[in-house]
C-alpha cells in the first residue's frame, strides 16, 4: 500500500512538472524564437517557470510584447516576485505598461516598494493612468508618496469627489509636505473642498503665499473658514487707491532716521565750534 501511495504520488507530481514544462513552453513559443531565447537566457529556466505558473499566459505575453527584453529583465529582477505577482493581480495590463513605459526603473522600483499595489489601482482608476503619471512627475516621486501617506489613499477618494484633482495637486505641489501634515493635524481635510470652491484654487494659494501659511493657519483659527471667506470675496469689491501710502512703522523708522541724521549734524556744527575756539585761543 506505501509502495502504491508513492506511485501515485509520483505520477502526479511528474503530471504538475509535465503541465508547467508545457505551459512554460507554451508562453516562450507565443513570444517567438528571438525573444523567447533572450528572456530564457537573462532570466533562467526556474523564473520563467515559476511566473508562468503563478500568472496567466495571455498576461505574460502581452507584457513581453509590449516590453523589449530589457525593461522586462529590469523588473523582474528588481521588483520583488511576490510584489511583481500582487501588481499584475491588481493592476490591468496596459495599466502596468504604461507605468513601466513612462517611469524610470527607480521609480518603479520606489513606487512597488512605498504603495501596496491596490493603492496604486484605487489612485489609477480614480484619475486614469496618464494622469496618475503626470502627478507623480509634477509633485515629484518622493514627495508624491510622502503625501499619500500623510493624506491617505481613502481622504484622496473622498476629496476627489468635492474638488477636482488637478486643484488637489496644485494645493500639493505649493505646500511643503510638514505644511501639508501641519494643515491636516489642525484642520483635517473637510475645509479644502469649501474654501477651493469658495475662493478658487489660484486665489486660495495667492493668499497664503501673500500673508504665509503659518499666518493663514492662525488667521482662519481666529475667524473662522466661513467669516475667511466672506471677508476675502468683499475685499474683492472693494476700490483701493491707487498709490499705497507709508506704513506706520516706515512713517517711524524715517522720523527716526532724521532725528539722528539731525543730531549727527547738530554735533559736527558743535565740533566744528569748538575747534574754531582752539585755533584762536592759541593765536591770543
């Protein structure tokens, strides 16, 4: 009975090895000799098994042909397996193509590394895959996932749909990322989709850029986003003159400055006396 059991027990490990050999085969044959050979060559009988076993041929050969051997060696050989399997079981395939296409390995490799691959296909299905590109490359890589982390994938949802992301991402891309958590521990994230639609995105930045943002926190503690709001839409109806005047504290510093300019002068004149007595008491 043992004897029998082992017998069994080969045949169907021998049938697994003889259905992977013949899937493995089944994928190099779709790529063509060239290729095949190539992939074969830099990768290894073991790894073009052990993928084709865990994901879909029609899969594998899409991105072999789509890919040249090089970026496909790259990923393989950088990305972690386990990580590499997640992100195609997350992600469509011209999803991952086109990441792979428009990012530079160490951005693919950070990007793996930082997000877990449903991350990336909750923000690649909220904005599309070009924009989601165009983001990473206009904030930055580094800071761009900083801010993910900070935010959080889900308050990105949830802010997507009050204000449009291109808004989001200016906000994002004019903080600094402390800014961005010193905004978030104070104010959280409901206020932004107001004030964006209250103000639009430009004047919102141009008013922190003008008083500060360490100012615009204190200023929206003391009056309040709502009494913010009302008070900057007036102010743009209001009719300013033209020519500024001096500042109180210039008005100062230059009734100072002539003072001493005026006491300097008072000085020399005095200076300039008293030398004189000098001169004509050793004269007499």
């Amino acid at each position: 009975m043992g004897s029998l059991g082992f017998s069994v027990l080969g045949v169907n490990q021998l049938k697994e090895v003889l259905l992977n050999i013949q899937k493995m085969y089944e994928y190099l044959e779709n790529l063509g000799p060239k290729k095949s050979f190539q992939l074969f060559k830099k990768l290894g009988y073991e790894k073009i098994a052990a993928l084709s076993l865990k994901i879909e041929k029609e899969r594998l050969i899409y991105l072999s042909r789509e890919l040249s051997d090089e970026k496909i060696v790259e990923l393989i050989e950088n990305i972690p397996e386990e990580t590499f399997i997640q992100i195609m079981q997350e992600n469509s395939d011209e999803d991952i193509v086109y990441f792979v296409k428009n990012l530079s390995l160490e951005e693919l490799k950070a990007l793996s590394l930082a997000l877990k691959p449903v991350e990336i296909k909750t923000l690649t299905e909220l904005v599309g895959r070009e924009k989601s590109v165009e983001y990473l490359q206009v904030l930055g890589l580094e800071k761009a996932i900083n801010l993910i982390h900070i935010v959080g994938v889900g308050n990105i949802v949830a802010l997507n749909k009050l204000s449009k992301m291109d808004s989001l991402v200016k906000i994002s891309n004019f903080l600094t990322v402390e800014e961005t958590r010193a905004w978030l521990r104070k104010r959280g994230i409901a206020e932004i989709p107001y004030l964006v639609a209250s103000l639009g995105v430009n004047n919102m930045l141009r008013l922190l850029d003008s008083i500060g943002f360490a100012k615009g926190l204190q200023l929206i503690d003391v009056l309040g986003v709502e009494e913010l709001v009302s008070l900057t839409r007036s102010m743009a109806s209001f009719k300013f003159p033209k020519k500024l005047p001096p500042t109180p504290a210039k008005v100062i510093a230059k009734k100072k400055a002539a003072a001493k300019k005026k006491s300097a002068s008072k000085k020399k004149t005095a200076n300039k006396k008293k030398a004189a007595r000098k001169k004509r008491v050793k004269k007499n």
